[in-house]
C-alpha cells in the first residue's frame, strides 16, 4: 500500500506537466475602420450595433411575425438544435473522463473433472464450486493532462455548433427578410404595370376615336393597340414571380405553398440606416464565421495535446474487491469470505508503426489549416462589411439620380399624352413616353428593393443579433 501512495504522490506532481499549448488567438492586423469617414461617437456606434436586435433593426411588425415563425418552424435550424443537443451529450461524457471506472461482477461456476483427469487420481473431490461478488476499479490518471485536453476540444466542438446555429438563425433572418422585400418590390411592380395597362389602353381607345375621324392611320392604332397588349403581357409573369417567391418564402416558414398575408408597401420599410457609417472592425468578433473557425481552431489546439499525450507513459490504478467461496452457504459470510486486491500500471508505448507519432504529427498540421482558416475568416468578413458599405453608399447615390430621372419621365408622359390629345404629338411619341416611364419605374422599384436588401445584407455581414 505505500508503494501505491508514493505513485499516487508522484502522479499528483506530474500533473502539473501539462501536454500541448494553452490556446492563443492568433494575432491578425486589421484596420482600425471600415470607412475613411470616422464617426465622431465610434464607441457608442459599436455598443448600439452589438445589443441591436432585428427586430429594431428591421422595425416591422409584419416582418417581425414572419422571422419568428421561420426561427420556431425552420427544419435546418431545429436540426442545428438537435446537433448542439448531442455535442453537448458528448462534452458531458468528456468531463466524466477524469473520473474512475466502476464495475460490479456476480458470478457462480461449477467444473466438473473427469474420473481419469489428475485431480481425481490424487483422491481430491472432481466437482468444484466458486461463488464471486466483487467490485471492480479502474482509474487511468490524466498525468500529462491527455484528458484534460479531449475535455478541452469537446467543449470547443459544443461551442462551435452553438455558434453553427447562430449563424443559421442569422442567414434566415435575412433570407426571409429579403423574401419579404422582393414580395413587396413584386407587388409595386404588378401595380406599376396594372396602371400602365390602363395608359396604353386608354391610349389605344384615343387613337381609335381619332382614327374614326380621320385624323390617325390604322396603322397607329394597330401600333397602340400591339402596345397596350405587350402591356398586359407583363402581368402574368409578376404574378408568376409572386407565387414563386411565396413558395420560397413558405420553405423558410417549414410551410406549405400558401398566400402570404401582407399589408405594407416598398415605401413603408424603414430600416436602421443611420448605422452604417463608421462601422468599427471589432464588430467582427460578432460574426458566426468567425467564432466558428476560431472554436474549431482551439478544438485543433487541444486536440494535439491529446494526441501528444498518447505517446507519454499512462498510468492505471486497479483495484478488486468483494466475497469469494466455494460454498454457497459461506457466500456471505464476512470477514472469512471477504478479498480484495489494489494494483498500480505503468505503460509506455514503444513500438507500434509509428502510428502514435503520425497521428501527433497530423494534428500539428490539422491546427496549422485551422488557424489559416481563422485569419482568412477574419479577412473575409472584413471584406463582406467593405463591400456592403460601399453598396449602400452607390446605391444611395444611384437612388437619388433615379428619382430624379423617374420624375422627368412621368412629367413628360403627361405632357405628350395631352398634347396627343390637342393633335400636337404623334402616337408613336406617346408610345415611347409610356415605354420610358414604365421601365423606369419598374427599375426604381427594383433599385429600391436593391438597396433594402443591401442593408440586410449589413445586418448578415455584421454577424446580427
């Protein structure tokens, strides 16, 4: 029993030698701002973008009802949940790792030897019995801190798929958002070209009328009555595109195809433009990306402390007890049926194909790609916020020139149309001012749908919330 005090005072001691490196983020350079601009409240800007929700970014109701049935009905993201539910089945085994291994046997056998066996030419019974009851114990000691390191990558790999959800529940918030933008921008689109059916028609009756009266050929009737039919042709394909992005939509919501329910318009969206200027760098911390090719970074890091420690000695406490007899009846009888056995192990692997060694040097290398692919996940995200920024800033500009040319065109199909009708325009003029000012319009909508979705594609970028 002293010999087994003495290895378990030198195993305590030992412990403090731990295999591998504590974990270290690698150290990345990144600029101080994303935009030349710097906001002069730059730190009330970043704790403002760290605790804003979407549901204060987005500030829609409607909006709001159809995130939050796709985060409670979404299939990838309860699959993600069921996913952190079993790694963290497997970090809680991990832990238990540090602890012995407890067994318990009960056994009774009888042998019988033969009449010509050596047992029974010395005149010994031929016919034995062993009762067993016994507790056994097993406790490898993490003297290197092996187990301690696998405790270690386990809790990386939970951390990691709590991180993997994040990052599902922030790309459906925009996906479903974005939806939600293109279903109204869709809507203002059908209601631009309804209106523009009813121009070309009326367009098409005027011409008529002054056909009748000698005043237009057939030929510009015919011209006016082929445009307002071009005209009517558009409908079906907006609608078309209605029922698809709805379908999508209902995906999103774990729904089938159905209608979805909306009162808003393009104009009425409003999101939180003020905050995308001065963004500061540190809001990457904040992305899933990022947090996840960092834990399976710190998973690689324990992970060769563990395979390091496969290569040191392992040390092993066993220990035996219970009740033994050859006699039922005395099965049970205490002290006299009473055993017990403690033994301490030492195993140092020597030779074995060099496979202990391989499989450190390979976790070596798994954490040099992990830690590339931290910093490239932190230049990436970088680069993401870069260019949404610079989208919005282009599209913002590109909004108000629109704007302006969609004014310009809308006067000018009023004052070719009223001409027209005091014989001062020809049809064909009339024509190419309702094509100009339908197509403008139709692109202003989608320009206004662009720029609502690059400022979701902010909220993505920046990791949300």
């Amino acid at each position: 029993m002293k010999k087994i005090v003495y290895i378990l005072i030198g195993s305590s001691l030992l412990t403090a030698c731990k295999v591998g490196k504590n974990y270290e983020r690698p150290t990345v350079e990144v600029p101080e701002q994303f935009s030349k601009e710097t906001a002069q409240n730059t730190d009330t800007i970043a704790n403002k973008l760290a605790k804003v929700s979407w549901q204060e970014y987005f500030q829609n109701e409607e909006l709001d009802f159809l995130i939050q049935t796709a985060l409670e009905r979404n299939a990838d993201l309860q699959i993600a949940i069921k996913n952190i539910e079993q790694t963290r089945l497997l970090y809680t085994q991990s832990k238990l790792a540090l602890l012995p291994e407890l067994t318990a046997n009960v056994a009774a056998s009888r042998m019988e030897s033969s009449k010509n066996s050596q047992l029974a030419a010395s005149g010994a019974d031929r016919v034995n019995d062993d009762f067993n009851a016994s507790l056994n114990l097993s406790w490898e000691l993490d003297v290197w801190g092996k187990i301690r390191r696998e405790k270690e990558a386990a809790l990386a790999s939970l951390l990691q798929t709590e991180e993997v959800k994040r990052a599902i529940e922030n790309n459906l918030v925009s996906e479903v958002t974005t939806a939600y933008i293109n279903l109204l921008m869709l809507d203002e689109q059908l209601k631009i070209a309804q209106e523009g059916v009813g121009l070309r028609e009326s367009t098409y009756l005027l011409t008529k009328k002054m056909f009748e009266v000698g005043n237009e050929t057939i030929l510009a009737v015919q011209q006016a009555e082929a445009q307002w039919i071009e005209s009517k042709e558009l409908i079906p394909s907006i609608e078309q595109e209605i029922a698809l992005q709805e379908n999508g939509l209902n995906l999103l919501l774990n729904n089938y195809p159905q209608a979805i329910a909306r009162t808003k318009t393009l104009k009425d969206l409003n999101f939180a433009t003020d905050l995308n200027k001065g963004v500061p760098v540190d809001f990457l911390s904040n992305r899933p990306d990022i947090q996840i090719a960092e834990y399976q970074l710190k998973a690689m890091n324990a992970k060769v402390g563990a395979a390091q420690g496969q290569m040191y000695p392992s040390l092993t406490i066993t220990a035996q007890g219970g009740l033994n007899s050859f006699e039922a009846s005395d099965w049970f009888k205490t002290p006299a049926s009473l055993f017990g056995m403690v033994a301490g192990g030492l195993v140092q692997p020597l030779f074995n194909q060099k496979k202990l060694r391989t499989a450190y040097q390979v976790a070596v290398v798994e954490r040099e790609k992990a830690a590339i692919a931290f910093k490239n996940a932190v230049i990436t995200g970088y680069t993401d916020v870069q260019n949404t920024l610079v989208k919005i800033d282009k599209l913002e500009n590109k909004e108000a020139l629109m704007n302006k040319r969609v004014e310009v065109l809308n006067t000018s199909l009023t004052n070719t149309k009223y001409m027209f009708e005091i014989d001062k325009a020809s049809y064909l003029e009339v024509i190419n001012a309702q094509s100009l000012a339908l197509q403008a319009n139709l692109n202003y909508a989608e320009l206004k749908r662009n720029y609502l979705v690059s400022l979701v594609e902010l909220y993505r970028a920046m990791g949300g919330h």
